[in-house]
C-alpha cells in the first residue's frame, strides 16, 4: 500500500475570474485527481470546467475503478455533461474545457492517466522527468509535422488554439496512457493548466522539486516563478502535485 500526498494552488492571475477547475477523490479501491481549463465568454468558461471537474469525480466515487476503459469513460462523460449544457442553452456562449485525469490504485501501485487539451500530466521519478503528456494544440501539431521547434509551445502566438477540447461538437479526441504504469515510492506526478506550465519549463520543474520538503513546498516554489512573469494578460494558473511515499505503517521483515 502506497501513501499518496496531495497538494493544489488554484489562483486567478489577471483575469475577471478564475476559469480553471480542479479536485480529487480518495479511497483504499482507488484515487482520482482532475484539472480543468475553461474558456468561452460571459462566464461559460468556468462553468464548463467545473462541470467537467464535478462529473469526473461523481463518476469516479460511484465506480473508482483504475484502468484504462476507465480514464477514458470519465472524460467522455465530462464531455456528454458539458454537451447537455450547452444544448440547454442554445443561445449561449460556445463554452469548452481542457481536462486531465489521473487514476491510481495505491494497494497495486499503478497509475493510469487520460487527457484532452493542453492541461498537461507530467511524472517524475527520483527527481527526473520520465513522461508528459502530448498537447491537443495546433502548434504541437506543427511540430509534429516538422514545421518547428518544441521551443515554439511556449512562445508562438498561437499556441492557445486546441485541436481537441471538451465541449466541441466534433468527436472527442483524447489521450490515455494506456496499460497501467507501475508506479512507486520516489514517484511525483504534476498535473497543470497552461497557465502554469507555460512559465515553468520542464527542467526547473524537477529542479524545484529536488529542493522541496513538501507537496505544497513543490507548488509554492513553481508558483512563485509563474508570479515573477506577472503581467497585464496573466493567465488562472492551477497543479495538482501528487507525491507517492512508503506507507507509514508497512513493515519490511528481515528474514535469516
């Protein structure tokens, strides 16, 4: 049995409100951890994240199963929620959402993860980056093809336009991790809005979390360089920092 450590920020930057969603769900059967991005006008933004949060979860405590099929109905369940909003209310604002999900039985010692959008899912282990998750974005899909740099995912100016959100009419495209990933004590996963990584790149993301005595210490300190970048137009930034420990309580037998 893992013992799992849990911290978040959620903070507004410069905007009228706070567009982006988060939360998570524990139990001995299996834990679920969730971000959302919203965006539309007139306030459809962060209403469509927080359905797309509050359906995840509902969904999870109901069955918190850890597999692959599972990672994948939550989010096409966010994405039904959503949808049903938005065809009651015709009229309204075209409103959307970014999410990533992470699923992980802490009595097995796996991980599973799902994500659509570019809210992203990062682990580390022993302080090293090993997985991120691959944005839904246009300029991600120029580099794909060859037509850029990874450089330009932080700095082209068109580097919000998704090709896949929840909330778009258009058949749903979403990641998953697949098979579940053996995960251990050492282990550390972020899950953030592109209002945080935008600012805080990969390397000072385990830079800082070498140097951390906490969860909340970890986020605190990539706060503060997402902070040092405040301007007129700041993005809502929003982590989940998920630490993955030895139980307190286990007991290693030496035998003769």
């Amino acid at each position: 049995m893992l013992d799992l450590h849990t911290a978040y920020i959620s903070r507004i930057g410069r905007r009228k409100r706070n567009e982006d969603a988060c939360g998570y769900w524990t139990s001995e059967e299996g834990c679920c951890w969730v971000v959302s991005d919203g965006a539309g006008g007139h306030g459809s933004g962060d209403r469509a994240a927080q359905i797309v949060v509050s359906t995840v979860l509902e969904r999870f405590s109901s069955h918190p199963a850890v597999g692959e099929t599972e990672a994948v109905a939550l989010l096409e369940t966010a994405q039904a929620a959503v949808m049903a909003e938005k065809n009651a209310n015709p009229e309204g604002d075209n409103m959307h959402a970014t999410a990533a999900v992470l699923l992980i039985d802490a009595t097995r010692g796996e991980a599973v993860w799902s994500h659509v959008g570019d809210t992203r899912i990062y682990l580390f282990r022993n302080r090293e980056l090993v997985h991120q998750t691959r944005d839904h974005s246009l300029v991600q899909s120029m580099i794909d093809a060859g037509y850029g740099s990874v450089d330009m995912i932080r700095s082209h100016p068109q580097r919000s336009l998704l090709t896949s959100a929840i909330g778009n009419a258009d058949d749903l495209a979403l990641s998953v991790s697949g098979a579940p990933v053996a995960i251990g004590p050492g282990d550390a996963f972020l899950i953030c809005s592109d209002g945080w990584w935008e600012y805080v790149d990969e390397p000072r993301m385990a830079a800082e979390l070498g140097t951390a005595s906490s969860c909340s210490d970890w986020l605190e300190r990539m706060a503060a360089i997402v902070e040092a970048h405040d301007n007129q137009h700041s993005d809502n930034y929003t982590a989940i920092a998920v630490q993955v420990h030895k139980a307190e309580h286990e007991v290693t037998v030496l035998l003769p």
